[in-house]
C-alpha cells in the first residue's frame, strides 16, 4: 500500500524525529560520566577541607596532557597512560594539600586563592609540556561506531569512557559505604570536631579525599583525552560545569551531584540539540541561580543549624 | 730561550682556541644569524601565538623566519640603493586586545618596525587608532577590518572569508545533484558570521538550499549534540563556514554516520583529522588552503618563490606546525618587499602609496584592490583563489577560483546575507 505523500511525509519527519531524540539521550548520557567525574572531586575536596578548588578543571587537563603526552607522542598503551595520568594528577592533588591547603586550613578565602595561583601555575607548565601552538590531538585507541537499530550510534570510545566512568563512580561510592576509610572520610565531611573526638586522624582523611577527588579528575582528563581538543585552558569550561553540577546536586553531596551531572548533562544535550549551545550554557548558569534563590541545598543537600 | 720561542706559539694557539671556541658556541647557539655588513630592516608580527587562535598565529611565524633566512643567505635586499637584512620581531598577544595595542607598540616604537602583520579582528580594530595615527603599515588577514580611514591598513593576502564562494562555485559545478547544505560555525563576528554569510550568499547563487545554519560558541566541549541536530536536517553538504573545531566536528560527522558532501573553510592538521576518523571519510572533503608540494604551485603564474623547497624546509623544522598562516603571512612579506624596493623605501607612506598605484601581483596571480562597496575602501587585494580537495589523504589544488569575478556579479547577494547576519557594511 503507498501512503498518501503527506503521510508518508509526516511519518518520515516522526521517524528522524525520534531518532534524534533517542540519539540525544545516548549523547547526554555518555556526556554524564565526564560530568560526574569531575564534579564528585571537586564535591569531596569540598566537603572534606572546605576549600573551593578553582584548579580542579586544570586537574582534569593535566590528565589529559597526560595522556596526550605519554600516548600521542611516545606510544605508552592507552590503559597503562590512564593509570599514569590517575598516579600523576593524584600526586599533584596530595602536593596540593599538604603545602597549600593545610597552612591555610583556617582561612578559607587562603585556600581559594592558592588554588588560583595553581591553576595558572599548572597551564603554564602545560604550555612549557605542550609547547604554544594548536590544541593537541590524541588519535582514539578504540576505533569504530557501534550501531544500534540502524540509527543509534555510540563510537567505541565513548562507550569504552563511559563504561570506566560507572565502574569509578561505582566504586568510589563502594568506598565510601563500605569502608572504614571511607565512613571516616564522610564522618569528616559531616562534622571535623566530632569525627576528631572519635579518634580519626583529619590530616590524613584530608590527603585522602584530596587523593580520590584528584584521581577521579585526572581519570576525567585521561577519558576525555581522545575525545576534545587538549589546550592548557580546557579546564575552564570543566570547572564551570563542575560548579553548576555541584550546587544543583547540593553543595557537599556526592549522590546529589551524580543526579546532578546526569540531569544536566542531559539538559544541555537537549538544549544544545533543539536551540544552540550558547542558549544551553546560559540556561544551565540560570538555572544555578534558580536553585541557589529557591532551594539552596541543591537537590540532594541538607540545612546545616548554626 | 725554548721558553721565549714557546710562550708566542702557545698564545697563538690559546688565541686560536679561544676564537674556535667562540665561533663554535656562537654557531651552535645561534644558527640562524647570517654575520652580516647590512643595515637590519625589521618587520613585526603582532600576533596570536599561545591561546585558541594560535594556529593562526605562530605558523605564520616560523613561515616568515625561513623567507627572512633564505633573504639574508642570499645577501639581503636592495630597497633605496641600501642592502638590507630582513628581521622578523615578534609580540604574541594571545588574542588579548590590551596586549595587542602594547605589543603593536612594542614593535613600532622599541623594535623600529617598519610594517607589521596582523591576524586580524577585535586585535586589529584595537591598534587601528593608533597605527592610523602614527601612519604604520599593518597587514589583516580579515578584510573585514577594514574601514573608510583604515588607509594604513591593507589585506594583501588572504581575503577571509571572500574566497569560499570559489569552493561551493566547484562543488555546485562538479556535483549537480547537491540541493541541500548546513552550515556550522563560531558564533563570533569576526571569522564565523562574516564565513556563514559568504557560504550563504555562495550557496543561494549555486543554486542549493541552506537548511540549517549553526552558530555555537566557544565554551563547546562536545560536538555530539550539535552535529545529531544538524544531521536531523539531512543536508547533501556540511559546511563548517570558519570553525576552530573542525577536528571534533569532523570526529562527530564520522561517528555519527554522514555519507554527504563536506566544504569547509580550512581543513588545518587534516592528518590529525584522518588519524581519528579515516583516509576514506576525509577524502572529497572540499577546503581552500593549499600545501605548498602541490604540483599546481609548481607552475607558472604563483608569485612565491619555490614553494615545494618553503614547504620542505617548513616540515622540516616544524613538523607539526603547517596551517593555512604558514604561507600567508609570508606571502604578505614578500608582496610588502616588492612594494619598498619598487617605492626605494620602506617609509609606510611610500610603500602604502605603492601598493595602492601599482598593480600589485597577488600571490596566486591576478589582484585587484577591493573592499570600497563593502568596507568602504578598496585596500583587499582580491586575486584568484585555489579550491582544495582532499585526495587519497592529501591536499590537492584542483583548479583555481576567481573571486573578484563572482563578487561583481554577485555583491548584492552578500550584502544581503551579511545585513541578516548583522554585520557591518558601508
């Protein structure tokens, strides 16, 4: 039977329809991990020390470097550059805290401010790694495109990113239910004093959450490698996101800003799908203020009495 | 008396060594410097060469140094009767146009520059004032800049984004059944808008219905969504009009499936394009900025000294670092030398007037000076204009295009599109 032009029209405009939304899904989704990863370090160095950690996007980006420089230029196997970005960027995180944020414990602005100062100090030192010129390129280790339904299309890389970024997510958050470590590190989080009058050494639960916030970045920087251009001020545009992520999942909530990263992640997909990106950029920073002004705890956060 | 007859000897050959050594280091640490009688003439480059824009700044760089080389090995340059050595100083204002204005000045007032070369936009208009004023020969690459006073600025070579009609004038021409294009590009005044408007215009002429045109900015870190939302469209040819993404945006085209036609303003580092996406998918894609081992180059009528040997040695000691500005701005080096040495001086005035009243050769052949119906002033030099294709993973001239021709039938159709697009003109 031949459909009436108009309604073959029509059904052929529902078809594409529904497959760009359903690719839409895909993107965001895989666009989540990245979000996620970035956002829980920078919740849990937040919620341990207290510090806003303006360099947290340039975490991401030595991560990336990283990778860039150990497979793009001198061949390292991907995976084994990935553990290596993790160990670097985790030791520029526990550097971080013991000589930058311990002194200034009790002066949150210090810590602030000598985030700042890392974050220039770390783009520099990509530029002298990297050299000036145009963004570094890392070729993807997994080549192809995995299609679903004839029209789903998620390239191997993407599937392979966001599959390691459940599984870190997935196993952060093991860590952090079902460890003593880990109950310590929350215990911090919640009450300094109180977790010190148990016995638990705040020094060290600091190292470690800095150490696990920075690792998640350096992983971010590491998957998001093959993915985007390399430039030692990409970190900006993560650091952003981070921040919106983190106050709309509610400010020292881990879970709120898992939640948080995939509902935005998704949210811009869309955004930048149906209007542009520029309109998604601006909507997500609204939308920040929104919650700030309506619910300051963000969606997963809890009022704390004086 | 052994001692009497040693000691001069043994000075002579202390004093040998010394000069040997010295010669040496200097050799080793400055290889580039040419001992020289010649009085130093220096050209500035005032230019992005850290940041986004630095792909079009710094190649730029390194091409202008192997033209100044190659001068100074071969003696210098004669301009007035006086042999010169060419100089090149440079200021990488990272697309700051705070730093743009000091390094501007920098380069006049403490490196005596007697010209100097700009990538153009926001970074060109800050300086303008003051290079106007103080009478000083500065090239854009964006003809744009240019304005009813601008007479001291001049685009002698590249006429962004005006030769991308030649390119959809090619593919119109060779792929009749193309219909349909989207275009994605920066969302910024300078390159994209100006780019999107003269693909539009293009397109309208040749004939092919623009279905989508996608402005985004420069805060995207995943091209995923924006190329789903374009491909929904499904348009016979992507276009990226002036993007600083079009590795991603290509990684994106491959992954999401797209059999099209592909027409982009440059295709910079394509190697890099086809080691993440494949030979077989790059290939067609249509751009518009030439390696110079093209055997086209080799011909007659391309007024640029060996281009295959400025290609080589450019590789050689820059292996990753060929761009579209590798030869631009040489070639806008070499117009301004013939320029001085025609006028006997490299005072801006003398060389402007030149420029001006002379036919100038442009560096692909032909040139005309245009830009007053436009910009207000005919100071672009508009010549024709090479169409690129990719062939079996490499940038092969196909023919070449004649941009002065199609603006004169075609400027009120861009006049129209750059209106739209809310872009300045007279």
């Amino acid at each position: 039977m031949i459909l009436p032009s108009f309604f073959a029209d029509s059904f052929y405009e529902t078809i594409l329809a529904l497959e760009l939304f359903l690719q839409s899904i895909v993107n965001g989704t895989i666009q989540s991990g990245f979000f996620a990863l970035a956002a829980v370090g920078l919740v849990l160095i937040f919620g341990v020390m207290g510090v806003v950690n303006f360099a947290h996007g340039e975490l991401v980006m030595v991560g990336a470097y990283t990778v860039w420089f150990l497979h793009a230029q001198h061949s390292t196997p991907f995976l084994i550059t990935i553990v290596i970005a993790i160990l670097v960027v985790t030791v520029i995180g526990i550097l971080m805290e013991k000589f930058l944020f311990r002194p200034m414990r009790d002066d949150p602005l210090g810590g602030l401010i000598c985030s700042i100062g890392v974050l220039f100090i770390l783009q520099v030192l990509a530029t002298l790694v990297g050299g000036d010129g145009p963004s570094k390129q890392v070729p993807p280790p997994f080549e192809g495109t995995m299609v679903l339904f004839e029209f789903l299309r998620i390239p191997y890389q993407r599937l392979f990113s966001i599959a390691v970024s459940v599984a870190a997510l997935g196993l952060l958050w093991h860590f952090l239910t079902h460890t003593k470590l880990g109950w310590a590190l929350r215990a911090v989080s919640q009450d300094r004093e109180a977790a010190s009058l148990q016995g638990i050494n705040s020094n060290r639960i600091s190292m470690i959450a800095i150490a696990v916030g920075a690792a998640m970045a350096g992983l971010a920087g590491a998957l998001m490698a093959p993915l985007t251009n390399i430039n030692p001020h990409m970190g900006h545009n993560v650091i952003i996101t981070a921040f919106i992520v983190t106050i709309v999942g509610g400010v020292g909530s881990l879970s709120g800003a898992v939640i948080a990263s995939v509902l935005y992640a998704l949210f811009h997909t869309f955004v930048t799908t149906y209007f542009n990106g520029t309109v998604a950029t601006i909507s997500g920073l609204l939308i920040m203020v929104l919650v700030l002004i309506v619910r300051p705890t963000g969606i997963m956060g809890h009022r704390v009495s004086e | 008396m052994s001692t009497h007859t040693q000691r001069p000897a043994r000075r002579k050959f202390l004093k040998k060594a010394a000069a040997g050594t010295v010669a040496a280091t200097t050799a080793s640490v400055f290889p580039n410097i040419v001992l020289s009688a010649n009085k130093t003439l220096t050209v500035g480059m005032n230019i992005p060469m850290t940041g986004d824009y630095a792909p079009w700044g710094l190649p730029g760089l390194y091409g202008c140094e192997i033209i100044a080389n190659n001068i100074n090995k071969e003696g210098g340059v004669n301009i007035g009767g006086e042999t010169y050595d060419i100089k090149v100083a440079s200021y990488d204002h990272g697309y700051d146009t705070e730093k743009a204005l000091q390094g501007f000045k920098k380069l006049v007032l403490e490196d005596d520059a007697s010209m100097v070369m700009m990538l153009g936009g926001s970074t060109v208009a800050a300086v303008l004032p003051w290079a106007t004023r103080k009478k000083v020969l500065t090239t854009t690459l964006l003809p744009s800049d240019i304005t009813p006073d601008s007479d001291y600025l001049v685009a002698t070579c590249e006429s962004h984004p005006l030769y991308n009609v030649t390119g959809v004038e090619w593919l119109a021409k060779n792929f009749p059944d193309v219909k349909s294009a989207a275009i994605v590009t920066n969302n910024d005044a300078e390159y994209g808008l100006q780019s999107a408007a003269t693909y539009q215009a293009a397109f309208e002429v040749a004939g092919i219905e623009v279905v989508d045109t996608h402005l985004h900015g420069f805060d995207v870190t995943d091209f995923a969504p924006i190329v789903s939302s374009v491909l929904a469209k499904n348009p016979d040819v992507f276009c990226m009009a002036t993007s600083f993404y079009v590795t991603p945006i290509m990684e994106q085209l491959y992954h999401q499936g797209y059999k099209g036609k592909i027409i982009s303003c440059t295709l910079d580092y394509y190697d890099e394009i086809i080691a993440k996406t494949s030979k077989e998918f790059v290939n067609g894609t249509i751009f518009q900025f030439p390696d110079f081992d093209d055997p086209k180059l080799q011909e007659s009528g391309v007024n640029f000294p060996d281009p295959a040997g400025f290609d080589a040695a450019f590789r050689k000691d820059h292996p990753n670092d060929w761009s579209a500005v590798a030869w631009e701005y040489p070639a806008i080096l070499l117009n301004w030398l013939d320029a001085a040495k025609a006028a006997g001086s490299a005072d801006s005035e003398s060389v402007a007037t030149t420029l001006k009243a002379n036919k100038q050769e442009f560096i692909f052949g032909g040139g005309d000076w245009w830009g007053s119906q436009l910009w207000g002033l005919d100071n672009a030099l508009v010549g024709r204009w090479p169409i690129v294709v990719i062939e079996d993973g490499k940038a092969r001239i196909q023919e070449y295009g004649d941009v002065a021709g199609w603006l004169s039938s075609n400027k009120d159709v861009l006049v129209k599109h750059m209106k739209e697009l809310g872009l300045r003109t007279v």
